[in-house]
C-alpha cells in the first residue's frame, strides 16, 4: 500500500484486489503462503508489484495476514456470494476500510469533480504537499473513481437493505452477515451463484393449474444470510438444496480454518453424485 500524508491507500483497485481474494478462495481453499501466491502469479515475492497487490487486499480488507494470506469474511462475502445483494453489501463494506476515500466521498458527494478540485482536496485532507499529491493524482484518481459507487456520499453511513419481493409466491429475505476485517478464514471454492437468480425466478413461475401446490405445502428455510419461502414443488427442492450445500461449504470451510474435523457430505448429496 502507498501513502499520501496522513493517509494510506491501495495501489490497486477494489474490482481487481476482489478477483485476486476470488483466485485464493478457489485455487487455495482461502489461504496461501506469500511465497505461493506470488509464484501462482508469476511474480517476485519481493517486488514492488506483488507488494502493490498484497497491500491493496489487506487495505480493503479482503485478505489479511504476513506470512499466510487468508481471505476475510467481507472479503469471503464479495468472491462468493449468495446474492447481488450480498455482493453489493460486501463491496459497501470493503470500500469503507479505506479512510482516505471515505473522507473523499463525503466531501465530492454524488457531483463531477475536476481535477483540480480534486487535487485539492487530496492535499487538505492530507496534509501533503502539492508536488507529492500532482504525483500521486492520477493513480488515486482511478482507484477512488471505482470504489466510488460503494462510499458514503454526503456523510451518510448507512445504505439500503431493502429488496424487491417477488409477486409469484415466493419470498426471498437477505441479511447481512455480522463481520469484522480481523475475522479471517479459509473458504472451500463456492461457486458465486449459492442460489441462482434464474434458478429461484423459474422455480417459483406460475404452475399449470392440473398441477397447482396445494395451499400450504411451502418449503420455509432460514440461515444467517436470508430466508427462502417457495411453494413445495421438485424444483423448488432442488433449489432449497442448491443453497442448502453452499452453505454446507462454508461452514466447513469456517470449521477448517479454525482446526475442527469437517466430515464428508453424504454420499447422495455430494458434487460428485450431483453430476450423475
């Protein structure tokens, strides 16, 4: 990470710093030793490149640790999510690590910047001087810019956690995962899709009416990420158990990391039975 001032920020963006967590997730179960990520990326452990790129995912708080790189659990939620929705949430909470582009975002609000006026607010909030922020200016122009859609505008600290219900029967709740940037854990790679949005949207379509769910029969599952209330069909069901063994994968990937024996699924509902 490079510093301007007062500040420290990532030399690399978010979108980038997420898919580097992403390849550590599912090449490396979650964590990797420095020296094998940076041979995985055909990099010197000890150049300034990796170093950029080893800054950024702790800077944004998508990985962390020195001699090992484990992925977070913000950083565990924006690589495999459940949902768009826990996708965004995730990315809102990363861009909030970085102080820097916080107080930047608060200050432009939602309007155009210029340049100048953007130099200048680097060089208050700061407190470098102005040949060290026209050095530094384009490279922090281009990493805020993208983390820009996920910071606080104007003070607020808060974003939306409202979502859209369908209308065809089913109901869909998202919460957010309670999560702290020192909480690290390893992660079983987890396709980003748990459930599906088209999997859910065409499990839930109108039925013909000669085969219409009787009222009442419904499928009603809660985990700490959200709730799914379909209406009991064979489709339905193999959604419920699509979301049923993302979430199997990273308990057992929370129970590795802490050195807890994971045992192996049954048989009938493993990936490899799946696939028959």
């Amino acid at each position: 990470m490079a510093k301007l001032g007062d500040f420290e920020f990532p030399e690399i963006g978010l979108v980038e710093s997420i898919e580097l967590g992403k390849k550590i997730a599912r090449e490396f179960a979650g964590e990797v030793s420095r020296q094998g990520l940076a041979r995985s990326l055909g990099m010197s452990e000890r150049g300034g490149a990796f170093s950029a790129r080893l800054g950024a995912l702790r800077m944004w708080g998508v990985a962390g640790g020195r001699s090992r790189v484990r992925v977070t659990r913000d950083g565990l939620r924006a690589v495999t999510p459940l949902s768009a929705n826990e996708s965004e949430d995730a990315r809102i909470q990363l861009s909030r690590n970085v102080a820097l582009f916080v107080e930047m975002s608060k200050r432009l609000g939602d309007e155009p910047y210029a340049q100048d006026r953007f130099a200048v607010l680097l060089e208050e909030l700061s407190g470098a001087d102005r040949s060290e922020v026209a050095r530094r200016l384009a490279l922090i122009d281009r990493v805020f810019s993208e983390a820009r859609p996920y910071l606080p505008k104007d003070g607020a600290d808060g974003f939306s956690e409202s979502i859209g219900q369908p209308t065809d029967g089913t109901t869909v709740t998202s919460t957010s995962i309670p999560s702290s940037e020192n909480d690290y854990l390893g992660n079983a790679p987890i396709h980003s899709s748990g459930v599906p949005n088209e999997s859910v949207r065409s499990a839930a379509e109108p039925q013909n009416p000669a085969h219409a769910t009787p009222a009442g029969d419904r499928i009603e599952l809660g985990l700490p990420d959200g709730k799914l209330s379909l209406p009991e069909t064979l489709a339905n069901l193999d959604a419920a158990l699509t979301v049923l063994w993302a979430r199997r994968q990273l308990v057992a990937a929370i129970d590795a990391a802490e050195g807890k024996a994971t045992p192996q699924p049954p048989r009938d509902f493993s990936g490899q039975s799946a696939r028959r």
